[in-house]
C-alpha cells in the first residue's frame, strides 16, 4: 500500500506499519484537540509510544500495510503486564520498607509469576493472569 493510502486508512481508525522496521510494532492516530501520530514500539520492557515524523524514505516507500487487530491486542496486552508489573513491585517495596513480611511475601509470590509471564512469546489473555493479592 502507498503512503497516501496508509494515511488513508490512519484517517479511518485503522493501525498501520511496515514490513522491516524493527522496533514498531505499529503506528496510530491519536485524535483530539490536537492530533497527532503515535509509533508503539515492544522493543524495550512493554511498549514505548514514540513520536512519529516520516522522513522521504517513508513518503515513497509503496510497502505500507494495515496492521490486524490481533497484533495490535497482542502488543496492547505486553503493554498492560508490564504496567502490572511495576505497580506489584511498587507495592511489594511498600510493604517491604514497612516491615509488612507476610503482605511482602504475597505480593512477591505475585510479582515473580507476573514477571515470569514477561518471558513467554505470547502473553496469556488478562483473564489467565494470576490473582492480585487482597
């Protein structure tokens, strides 16, 4: 798909991307009172919304396709572990600083199965991730 029609689709609610560019897993209109573009890249730990300016090679390239819904709920769920995880270590160091061993050791037990799902090549549906602690 040329340039044109990739912003096209970008218009219509559509995510977009192309084949190569590693490090975007796709990129998207954010509407509002000033709209803009927005790459989600799963490089780093979860995903990092990066600014997006298209330079002469991205304009000419005719390699642009629409990227599917499932990768882009693939990509928003690393998202969401990953955001998990950092509040569970959050909250674990809370209770770790007050003294709290057996709420510490709950939500360690947590955070460890948490980070282990981190791991996996696909991250389970929210519903298969364990429960957080009371």
């Amino acid at each position: 798909m040329k340039f044109e029609d990739a912003m096209g689709e970008l218009k219509a609610g559509g995510k977009i991307g192309r084949p190569g560019v590693s490090g975007v897993a796709y990129i998207e209109l954010v509407t509002g009172e000033y709209p803009y573009l927005r790459g989600v890249s799963t490089a780093a730990l979860g995903s990092v919304e990066l600014p997006i300016l298209f330079t002469a090679n991205d304009v000419l390239a005719d390699n642009w396709e629409v990227v599917p819904s499932d990768v882009v709920v693939t990509v928003n769920t690393r998202t969401e572990l990953m955001d998990t995880i950092r509040s569970a270590y959050a909250v674990l160091r809370d209770y770790q600083s007050q003294n709290d061993l057996m709420n510490a050791a709950r939500w360690h037990d947590y955070y460890l199965q948490l980070s282990a799902m981190s791991y996996m090549e696909e991250v389970p549906a929210k519903e298969l991730w364990p429960q957080q602690p009371e």
